[in-house]
C-alpha cells in the first residue's frame, strides 16, 4: 500500500544553499521520485538523488544567476542541467527531450517533508546498499513511459 501524502498549498518556494537562487512551484509536481544511475550517485555523492518533474508553466525562476551544463544522461538523452553561479546548488535540470518539463531537486525545496519519493528508476545501477522499497514501482533503467509512476502518486496525493 503507497503512503498517504499531504501536500501543501501551492504556491510553495525553494532554492540553492546560499539563498541567491530562488524558485516558486505553483501546483502539484507530476511525481517525486528516485533515480539510482550513476549520473545521479555522482552529482549527489550519494546512492542516489530524488527528482522532482513538474509541467514547466507551473515554475516560477524568482532570481539568482544560473549557470547551465549540458550533459549527456546514462539514458542517452541531453540533460540541461542548471545550478546556482555562486554556490553550485543543483536547483533543476530541463530535459531536452521534453520541453514541457522541468525535473526540481526536491531537496531544494524551502520544506521538503511532503515530497515523498513514489518509486525508483535506474535500479540496475543501484548500490547493493541503496534502500529501495521493492513494493513501489520501479525500473531497471528509464522507464519508456513514466506513467506508472504518475499513477502512483496520484494515488498517494488523492487517495
């Protein structure tokens, strides 16, 4: 059974480590979840690192210097990742692939009790001692549709 998730009312703000970049989200993100690739553990430094897809019209860039680094993922997409100038805070990163979104660190969030990760992707490239609750959804590498991971947090928020 997926837990229940409280969320807050939106609209809810964030941002990098020193305070000089700041963002708005104005609705419910798509999903919060895991990702275990490598490109994750790197630019973590840990076993993975949570993200966060929202419909780009629902973000707001508040201010603060970005700059931007365009990667390729281990999925073999192009990332857009972007981060504070001054502190190097990872806030979101666009993938090119889908220009209707943006993927937030949920962790840049002013509170993030309420983004609870909802599944797990990349579980192939897990670390043997990454936590993982096997009961959500999940997928070796990128999921072809993440629908099913859509569908998981829409029951956890409506339930």
């Amino acid at each position: 059974m997926t837990q229940r998730i409280a969320l807050p009312s939106f609209p809810v703000e964030g941002g990098c480590q020193c305070g000089a970049v700041r963002y708005r989200i104005t609705a419910s993100p798509l999903v919060v979840y895991n990702c275990h690739c490598r490109d994750c553990q790197r630019h973590s430094g840990a076993t993975h690192s949570m993200s966060m897809p929202i419909a780009r019209e629902n973000f707001e860039h508040l201010g603060g210097e970005v700059t931007a680094f365009d990667k390729a993922a281990d999925s073999g997409r192009t990332v857009r990742m972007l981060g504070c100038a001054i502190c190097g805070t990872k806030v979101w990163n666009e993938p090119l692939a889908s220009p209707g979104m943006l993927v937030v660190k949920p962790g840049t969030l002013d509170d993030p009790s309420w983004a609870v990760p909802v599944g797990n992707i990349w579980t192939d490239s897990a670390l043997p001692y990454a936590p993982i609750d096997w009961a959500l959804p999940h997928f070796p590498r990128q999921p072809a549709d993440r629908q099913p991971l859509y569908d998981a947090w829409t029951r956890a928020t409506l339930g």
